[in-house]
C-alpha cells in the first residue's frame, strides 16, 4: 500500500509540478485528505526523489535547449558580451530571473513550510484554510493575466523587465498553494507573453530552482546516510518517486504546451476554485 501511495504521490508531482496548480499543495492536501500518515512519504529521502524526477522531466524535454542555452552563456562570458543574440540573451534573463525565487526559497521556504505543517504534526483544519486562500487567490490572478493580456508576444520579444518581473513572481511560490508554475506563467500572460512562451519560459526558469532545492535536500539525505539515519523504508521509495515524477512530468510539460496553442487556462482557474471549496469544506466538516 506504501508503494501505492508513493506512486501516486509521484504521479501527483510530475503532473502539478508543471500544470499552474501548485505541486507543494497536492503534495499536503492529498495525505490529508485519505489520512496517509506514514511518516516516509513526508521524509526527506522521498522529498529527493520527487525533486530529481521532475528536474530530470526538464532536462530531457528540453535538453537540446540547454545545450543551445548553455553554449551560448559559455560564449557571452568568454566574449564578455550579450551582444543580440537571442541564446545569450535567454540564458542570462533565466538567471537573473531565478534571483529572487533562490533567495526567497533560501530565506522563507522552511519558515513558512514549518509553519503550515510543522514537523511531526498532523496538518491543521486553519493552515488548510490558508492553502485554500492562497489556491482561490492564484486562481483569480491568473484568469485576470489572461483576460487582460496582450498574448501577442512571442518568447524572442522578451526584455530583462520581463524576466525580472517574472522571477519575482516566482518567489511568491513559497506559499503553498500559489504554485511555481502558476505565479510566473500569470507574470508572463500580464506582460502579454503568449501562453506557450510564458509556459516555455516559466518550464524554463523552474530548473535551475528545483535543481538548487534537490541540491540542497540530496546533501541532507547524504549526511544521513553518512550517519545511518536515514530509513530502509526512505530508500525503498526513492527510484518509486523518481520514475514516476520524471514520467508523468514529461508527458505533462509536453500536454500542456500543445494545450495552451489552443486554449485558455481557465480550466486551471476553475480546478483551483473547486479545490479551495472542497479544502474549505473537509476543514469544516472537521472541526478545523
């Protein structure tokens, strides 16, 4: 049954990590929601393997653009010039643009994490109440960006405002609920971007950061091992959570950039709609 709920929890990763839903949400409201409460599917150990799946998702869907992207930084740093070229430009607007989202994550992640699920306690009836605010809130803003927004721009036409405005956008993802994903595709529909670019540029830009935070969690889990604390059972759900996030996340970046040639994101605005009710009413029904 562990592996199950691993699989699924997986699953629940590759899919959210990418659709502008909010991954770290799913993450917390589906153990709540049918009482999992092994503490494994909370450990470190499967929190690596889910990070590693979906950067892996990434770097093969992309991986001729990496290349492209990563020649191109080498060349502008040897040349000491950005100059016109599009690839440079790119390369260095993803880095700027992860500024703010790093050190949000460096300075506010755990605070806030611990504050809406502490370690070792259950998830409260009120951080869930929280979750749905920030789920229906994202959801509002991002109908808005794409009513409002231009959708005329391609990815060529973006400017370092552009990519400035987007990361900070991407820092706001440290509330669970908001979604990397979401916060700065609704950036890049608001500054007209249209929603394969702002989709390609916000797939882009999730990289370097869920490679810095599994960087980060893989040199905990290392230690760990070093020490012998770390659980078989961790162990056991590692390659469960890698494969089937860097699977199912794969299949959703390439589902989501054919959909948005052709649709609006007001199906994701109403999924999150529906999702904060339903979290409004489990916590009510609980007793908060």
């Amino acid at each position: 049954m562990l592996a199950i709920q691993a699989a699924i929890l997986g699953l629940v990763q590759g899919l959210a990590e990418f659709i502008p839903v909010s991954s770290s949400a799913h993450l917390v409201i589906i153990p709540w929601l049918f009482g999992w409460t092994d503490p494994v599917l909370k450990s470190l150990g499967f929190d690596v393997s889910l990070h590693l799946g979906t950067l892996a998702a990434l770097l093969v869907f992309f991986a001729s653009d990496w290349w492209r992207l990563a020649k191109a930084w080498v060349a502008s740093i040897a040349a000491r010039k950005i100059g016109e070229d599009p690839d440079r430009k790119m390369a260095w607007y993803i880095l700027v643009a992860c500024i703010p989202g790093g050190l949000a994550g460096v300075l506010f992640e755990s605070r806030i994490e611990r504050l809406f699920h502490p370690e070792g306690s259950p998830v409260g009836g009120s951080a869930m109440l929280w979750m749905a605010f920030f789920i229906a809130l994202l959801g509002a803003l991002l109908l808005l960006a794409d009513v409002i927004g231009a959708k005329r721009r391609a990815l060529a036409a973006m400017g370092w405002k552009d990519a400035l405005l987007i990361g900070l956008a991407q820092a706001f993802a440290v509330f669970p609920g908001v979604s990397r994903s979401g916060a700065t595709i609704t950036a890049g529909l608001a500054l007209g971007l249209e929603r394969t670019a702002a989709a390609r540029f916000s797939f882009l830009l999730s990289a370097p950061i869920i490679a810095g935070a599994g960087a980060k969690s893989l040199y905990d889990l290392l230690k760990q091992l070093k020490t012998g604390a770390l659980a078989s059972g961790e162990l056991a759900l590692i390659p469960i959570g890698l494969v089937v996030a860097a699977v199912s996340g794969w299949f959703c970046i390439k589902f989501l950039l054919a959909f948005l040639q052709k649709h609006s994101t007001r199906v994701f605005v109403y999924y999150r709609w529906a999702l904060a009710a339903l979290l409004v009413g489990v916590a009510v029904n609980r007793g908060l």
